[in-house]
C-alpha cells in the first residue's frame, strides 16, 4: 500500500515536473498577468460605460414627454456610471492586491 502511495507522488510530481514558485510570483507569472487582464477589462467597461450614457441620453432626448422612456434613459445613464466607478474600483483593488504579494503594477 505504501508503495502505491510512493508511486502516484512520483508521477504527479513528474508532471509537474520541476514547480519553481517564485516564478509565479515574479512580474512574469500569474501576479504579472493579472494586473493586465483587469487593465483590459477595465478598459472595455469604461468604453461600455461611455456608449451606455450616450444612449441614455438619447433616449432622454427623444423621450418627448414618455415618462416610461424617461425613466429607462436615467436608469441607463445610472447604471452605466455605477459599471464605470465599479471598474475604477476594481483597478485600485487589483493594484493594492498585486503590491501586497510582491508584484508590480506597470
């Protein structure tokens, strides 16, 4: 039984292979790679963000007394600055997590 047990530790760690863990800490491994996804994604929000509150303007514009259009255009225009500022949050978080195991944030 123990021997089994010695066996299947062997093969996993020779699938590993050799599992260096500073490198995933370096600026080149996953706390490198993070900070640029959320960079990406921040930036796809902002831009979301902006489309969103021009069409929440024009629907505002072409409401012409609708008070249920009325309603959906500030409602659009709300929830697209409460998607902007909950990306800029997650920018500053990201950032505060990544310095606080060693990354760096370019």
């Amino acid at each position: 039984m123990i021997d089994l047990v010695l066996i299947k530790k062997a093969y996993a760690v020779s699938l590993i292979g050799n599992l260096d863990t500073n490198k995933i800490f370096s600026s080149d491994g996953l706390i490198g790679i993070i900070p640029n996804i959320f960079q990406l994604v921040s930036y796809v929000a902002g831009i979301a963000s902006v489309i969103f509150v021009i069409v929440g303007g024009i629907m505002l514009s072409t409401a012409a007394g609708n008070e249920s259009q009325i309603v959906k255009g500030r409602s659009t225009i709300l929830w697209a600055i409460v998607g902007l500022l909950l990306s800029i949050a997650s920018i500053g978080i990201t950032t505060f997590i990544v310095q606080s195991l060693g990354g760096s944030v370019n």
